[in-house]
C-alpha cells in the first residue's frame, strides 16, 4: 500500500511539523549549565554533551524564535533566550567582534577549540540576530548591526563584490573562497531587512545573489561549457577565478563539499524568489528556474 505524500503547502501540516521536529529536541537538548547540547543519536541520545559548534549553537536561536512567533508559547522565547545568551557569552570574542567556530563547555566554561573566524559562521549569527529582533529582543537590532559591520570591515572585497571566507583573529584572511557562505549571508540580509527594514541589508542581499549566480556561474559555464549551464560551482581561487579541484578526495567536510550541490543551486532559486518579492529585478525568476 503507498502511503500519500503530505500536503506540503498546507499550513497546518507545515505548523504540526515545526512542532514534532521540536518535541525531538525539546526533552533533552537544554544544557542548564548553558545553551543546548549539539550531538544526539537517532532515538534523541545526547552521545557527546562538551562540543558545540558556533553554526548550531545559532541556528537553536532561529528556530526558538521562529517557533515563538508561530505558537506564542514562552517556553520557545525561554529557550531562545537561553540560546542567544550562550552564543554571546561563550562564542563571541567582544576584543576582535568576531565568533569562535568550535568551542568546548565544561562545568560552564568555554574553551575555544577553533578560533577561526568564519564569514559562514558570521551569517548564522546575522540570522539569529534578525530572528531574535524579529521575535521581540530589541537588543538584537544593535547587536545584528555590529555584526553586519565586523564582517563589512573584515571580510567584505569592494573589487569583487563579495566576502571573503575566513580569517584568524588578527583578521588576516586565508586564500580560500567558496560560494557557500554567500549563499547564508544573502539569506541572513534578507531576513534582516524584513526584520528592520534598512535598505542597506537587501542591497548588499541583491549584489551578493549577482555576484554568485550571475558573475561566478557565468565564468564556472565559461571554463566547463556546455556541462554547466549556468550552475553554482562551490569553491574558487583567491582571485575568484573557479577551483575545480577542492576537496576533490574528501567526502568528510560538509560546509564544503566538492562540485555542484543540487541542494544548493535549490536553496539559490529559493532566496532568488524571496528577493525578488522583496527587491525586484528582471534577472531573478529566469535565473531560479521560474521563466
């Protein structure tokens, strides 16, 4: 017997999966001495309660606080607010305004494992800011600006039109780039203008959305015609130019994986559509796919 697909675009379907996704974290994944724990097997096991990681610990901040927003039950602002102090407290480095990616927490205390800073990390930690703000923390307006600034100052190439991709904590910059990064930023920009509305998140939302699905596909097409037909690459040169071979042989790294991901030319045609209802331009639907 084939079981019917759900109804994808319903909202009480979409609503009552927010929530069973939430009830399997909701038991366990609290830490009281700080944030939440990363690591859980299939059955909600927490099987390693010290490593937290700077893209989770951001992302329990956006989904608490969309799901305050969606229901109005203060046990989802409690555990946002729960969320958004520790990434504060036991992530952000306040003398170079920039994130630790990977922390140990041991008996409430933090010690950094890897200290690199991460234009990737930046986004998610943009995103929870716009989410908190958006979910009734004023202070989160500030702190997104100061955050929007640090990367502005540290990772932003006026002559490329886009960020660069890390840097240790005196803010020297390694030689890689990759698309991934701008892909979260310009969801990040995004969801900050319709939190605040200033206009200096979408432009910069539209120019990185050009840069990466305009300019970097364009050349990826150049260099592999007619195999790439206007696809994301995932990994270029300092330069910008397209680097075929990175992490060619390793299947372990999932923030940059090699070749083209379906996943990510999907998410692209998603923010290309919310920017577009937002910040209209003739290249946006025919570039997702829409035209």
């Amino acid at each position: 017997m084939t079981v019917p697909l759900p109804d994808f675009r319903s909202p009480a379907f979409l609503r009552q999966h927010l929530h069973d996704t939430m009830a399997f974290y909701n038991p366990v994944a609290t830490d009281p001495t700080g944030g939440q724990y990363h690591f859980f097997l299939d059955d909600g096991t927490v099987y390693n309660t010290r490593t937290r990681h700077l893209v989770s610990a951001t992302r329990f901040v956006v989904t608490h606080a969309m799901l305050y927003r969606t229901t109005g039950e203060v046990r989802f602002l409690d555990g946002m607010w729960h969320a958004l102090t520790f990434l504060r407290t036991a992530f952000l480095g306040p003398a170079i305004g920039g994130y630790a990616w990977l922390i140990d927490w041991h008996e409430g205390r933090a010690t950094v494992q890897d200290a690199t800073c991460h234009c990737y990390g930046m986004a998610f930690v943009m995103l929870a800011y716009a989410r908190a703000f958006e979910a009734g923390v004023p202070e989160a307006r500030a702190w997104l600006a100061q955050a929007f600034d640090t990367a502005e100052q540290h990772f932003w190439q006026p002559a490329a039109g886009l960020y660069a991709d890390e840097a240790n904590t005196a803010w020297q910059l390694t030689s890689y780039r990759g698309q991934n990064a701008k892909m979260h930023a310009c969801e990040a920009m995004i969801s900050a203008f319709r939190a605040t509305g200033e206009r200096r998140y979408i432009e910069r939302a539209e120019q990185l959305a050009q840069g990466i699905c305009q300019r970097q596909a364009a050349l990826s097409t150049a260099e592999q015609a007619p195999v790439a037909e206007g696809w994301v690459w995932e990994h270029f040169h300092a330069h910008w130019s397209v680097d075929w071979d990175h992490n060619r042989h390793d299947r372990s790294n999932i923030f940059r994986p090699w070749g083209y991901q379906i996943g990510h030319q999907t998410e692209w045609a998603k923010l290309l559509l919310q920017l577009d209802a937002l910040h209209p331009a003739d290249w946006h639907l025919p570039c997702a796919g829409c035209q």
